[in-house]
C-alpha cells in the first residue's frame, strides 16, 4: 500500500528497548484505591455510593453526567472516604474521589456479555458509556460519542511515536486477537468499509501479531467485518506520526486542516487500547477498571504494568524501584507530558507512562536565548503553523495575532521546542497564551452573560412600567366613562324629578 509522508516531524531517540522486552506484569493491589470521579474531558460523574459501602468489583460508583462516562471500583471492597486528592495534573488542583480499601477478593460484579451481532447499535453504544470506555491513546476522550458518528473509514492507531511509551506495544504483541475483535465491533458501529491499522515500524513484533490476528480472526468479529477489509500497515518511524491528522495523511493521503476535524472526511480514529478495551466491555462484561501503564526511566525494574486506576503513584513508582537521583517523575511522553506535581495523584485512565526522570537520562535544559528567527521550527511542524510568530505574539501578550497565527490548531507536540537552536520552551509560551485567551474568553462571555441580563432587566423593567401605565390609562378612561355615565343618568333623574313635581296650573299655563 502507497503511503503518504508525513510532514515536518523528528526523529528523536526511541528508549523504547528500556520497558518493551519484558511481558506485561500485573500490580498487586495497594492498600487503598483513590478513584477520581473525573476521568475523561467531559463532565465528571455523579457519585451514587456511600462511606461504608461494601462494592464488588466493576461496580459502578459514580453515574455517567450528560456526555461524560461512569466510574467503577477497580477492587472489591469498602469505600472507606469521599474526599479530594490531587489529580495528576500540571495544575495540582485536587478533584472529588471515592477512596476504596480493598478487600483482596477480588469479586466481580455479574458479567453480561453482549453480541454484537444480535445486540441493536444503540445497546452496544450504551454499554460503551456504561462501561465507561475512554480515549486511551491521551485524549481520554468519551469513546461512546465517537462510536456514534458513522464514516467510510476506520483508522487504528498503534504507531506509539512518542519516545519511551512501549504500553501498546506490548498489548498488541499479547493480545492482538482481542485488538483486531475490538477493531471489527468499531467498525460495526461506525459503519466503516475497512479498517486501516497504522503501526510505526519499529515494532515488528507487534506487526506480526496483529497481521496474524487478522488471518485469524475471532468469528464474533468475522460477523462485523470480513477479514480481508482489514489491513495492517507498517509506517515510517517519526514523530509525531501517531497524531490524529498526520496518521490519517499517512494512511490515506487526506489533508484534514488545522481548523477541522477527520470525522468531516469519513474518518474515525481509534487508539488500539481503545479498541481492546472494547472487546472486554462487549464480550466479556468489563468495565473499565485498570490499564497498562508504562514505567521506565530511572527504575530498577522498568517495562508495563497491569495497573488498576485509583493506584497511588507513589506506589507504583515505588515497585519498580526507584534509582538514586531521580528528580522528578513525568506522566505521558517527554515530548507531551508533564511533570507531576504530587505523587500522591492515583493512575487515571489517561495515565499511559510514568518516566522516572534523572540529570543524566534528561540534563537540564539550556538557558532560553533570544530568538533568531531562523524557520527550524517551521521546518519540523506536522501543522504546517508558524511557532517563531506565535512565539513572539505569545511573549508580547498580544493574543490578538497568535489567534490569527492560528495558536489553538497547535498539538503541542513539542517539535519546535526540540530542535530550537535557542533553547526556547515555545510549548510553554503556547500553552500560558491558550489558558490566558481561555481565561478571557470566560470573562468575556460571563460580562456579555451579565450586560444581556441587565438588558433584559431594563426591557422587562420598562416593558413592566408600560404594561402599568397602560393598565392606569385604561382604568382612568373606564373611571371616566364610568363617571360620564352616572352624571348622565342623574341629570336624567333630575330633570324627572323636576317634570313630576310641577303643578297642575305650571301644567297648565
């Protein structure tokens, strides 16, 4: 199959060999499980349990809110505190969690399987939802609202172009068949003709397995998708080549523009823990309760984890055996991630890698220097923007013009930064003017929220005033209609009065 290359880009060291030869291992369960009701970008859930709650595990603890998606326990157990702990988040901020301390049981709640072929579209999408099934590959984006809209083509992504993140090369070198099953169900929803695998080609092994995955395949997802309508397909080893658009470039030669998105051009992408995770849910009644984590850099033991959310970090960290002189841990990629202010955050199911940092496997950066404005950031972005000029309209807090540099088509993948000859963090400058233009958009739209309230208070005040005095002039109008009407009938009564008591002779004369 021709393929399309990917614009910009670079090719850093992989580290991927650190944590990818070793099989998934699975994490004993810590002494207490911290689940935060926010896990996805949408709304957070609505907690249905109580302190002192025994729950089974898979059980659902917090109730899906308009488009967001349900929480369960990851542990049998008894909900031991509601509270709030740190979200694993550059900003620190605490979330509401429900803290479970586990049992060691280990029980489930009854399964109920479903098949995709009896079962209606709307069952299979519900269960999604109530399964609570998420974006794994970092947008942790509610996977039920993408598996309703419907499109021609179906892209799988297992390129993994991000350095270090070895976790959906090990599943799918473990558990292809449960991949590609989950890839078919998808494309069963969505309507897709076909199914395009895009998996970077510095992972031959897991190619292999999901190539004969594919040759045979699970008859639950023969009944979704022939086989021969799904290809695995081997692309160039870049980053960032696992993004949404440049994926789909690559695949299928379609420029989707910073402004749109690839659904507009019958495309649909999922990432392959997506697609797995699908299959547990369908299949096997699994709602979503742990996730492999990548945990590499400065450890012991690095290589991927069985996790189940709600897992201190700490903990984590701790059992892979943490080297001497390291100084902080990252969660995600060093291109995309960020530095974790609190260890005490639990894993989420965003949470794809935890890179134990040190000075030698990450030196600090380089004093930022002045622009020189040579274009080797224009040269490497896969969006074809231009980072200098966003750089310089970010700086000056002129968020007018890094609008029209389109700032907010930028993935922050990070290009730019790398190959900047003076060491400027342009991500950083990138992401303070996006939550800078987010924080006035908010304050422009609560001031135009309250100046339409006032306006409607004035119209209706003034509507009010004249419904008022028209109520007035109407009732003084009746009141001298009315007034004209007894000054009519006494006159009338009077000049009666007056005609009766004449005299005879008065008559008379």
């Amino acid at each position: 199959m021709a393929l399309n290359s990917l614009r910009g880009g670079i090719e850093p060291d992989a580290h991927k060999k650190e944590s990818s030869e070793t099989p998934i291992r699975h994490v004993p369960l810590p002494s207490r499980l911290v689940v935060p009701l926010v896990q996805s970008s949408q709304e957070s859930a609505r907690t249905i349990i109580t302190v002192g709650d025994r729950v089974l595990k898979g059980q659902c603890i917090g109730e899906a809110e308009g488009a967001g998606i349900a929480i369960h326990a990851p542990a049998s157990g008894t909900v031991a505190e509601i509270g709030y702990y740190p979200m694993a988040h550059p900003s620190g901020l605490t979330s509401q969690a429900i803290v479970i301390e586990p049992d060691g049981e280990e029980h489930w709640i009854t399964y109920e399987p479903l098949d995709p072929a009896t079962a209606s579209r709307d069952e299979l999408i519900l269960r999604i939802q109530a399964s609570g099934i998420v974006g794994m590959g970092g947008a942790v984006f509610p996977s039920h609202i993408k598996a309703r809209s419907k499109t021609e083509t179906l892209l799988i992504n297992g390129a993994e172009c991000e350095p270090w993140i070895t976790c959906d090369d090990r599943l799918m070198r473990e558990r292809a068949s449960a991949v590609v099953t989950g890839s078919a169900i998808l494309a069963h929803l969505t309507g897709a003709r076909q199914i395009l695998i895009g998996i970077e080609d510095n992972k031959p092994e897991a190619i292999a397995a999901m190539r004969a995955a594919v040759c045979d395949m699970e008859p639950v997802a023969l009944k979704c998708l022939d086989a021969d309508k799904i290809t695995v397909i081997a692309v160039p080893t870049r980053y960032p080549s696992g993004g949404e658009r440049q994926l789909t470039r690559i695949l299928t030669g379609i420029e989707v523009p910073p402004d749109k998105r690839v659904t507009g051009f019958g495309v649909q992408c999922f990432n392959v823990a997506t697609a797995y995770a699908v299959c547990r849910a369908l299949l096997h009644g699994e709602s979503m309760v742990s996730r492999i984590v990548t945990v590499t850099g400065n450890v012991e033991r690095p290589g991927n984890y069985e996790t189940p959310l709600g897992m201190p970090i700490a903990e984590l960290i701790a059992l892979c055996g943490p080297k001497p002189g390291t100084t902080r841990i990252l969660m995600g990629g060093p291109m995309m991630g960020f530095t974790l202010p609190s260890l005490e955050a639990p894993v989420t199911k965003g949470c794809n890698c935890l890179i134990a940092a040190s000075a030698e496997l990450f030196p600090p950066s380089e004093p930022e220097q002045p622009c020189i404005r040579c274009g080797s950031c224009v040269n490497v972005c896969p969006i074809e923007l231009q980072p200098f000029e966003m750089y310089w309209s970010s700086r000056a807090k002129n968020f007018d013009s890094a609008r029209q540099y389109h700032l907010f088509s930028c993935m922050e993948c990070g290009c730019c930064a790398y190959v900047c000859p003076a060491h400027i963090p342009l991500v950083d400058y990138f992401r303070f003017a996006k939550s800078e233009i987010r924080a006035r958009d908010e304050e422009q739209k609560a001031a135009d929220q309250a100046r339409a309230r006032f306006e409607f208070r004035n119209a209706r005040l003034g509507r009010e005033k004249a419904e008022k005095a028209a109520r007035m002039a109407a009732k003084a109008a009746e009141t001298r209609a009315k007034s004209a009407g007894e000054a009519a009938l006494i006159a009338s009564a009077v000049d009666r009065t007056s005609a009766a008591a004449r005299t005879p002779r008065d008559r008379q004369s």
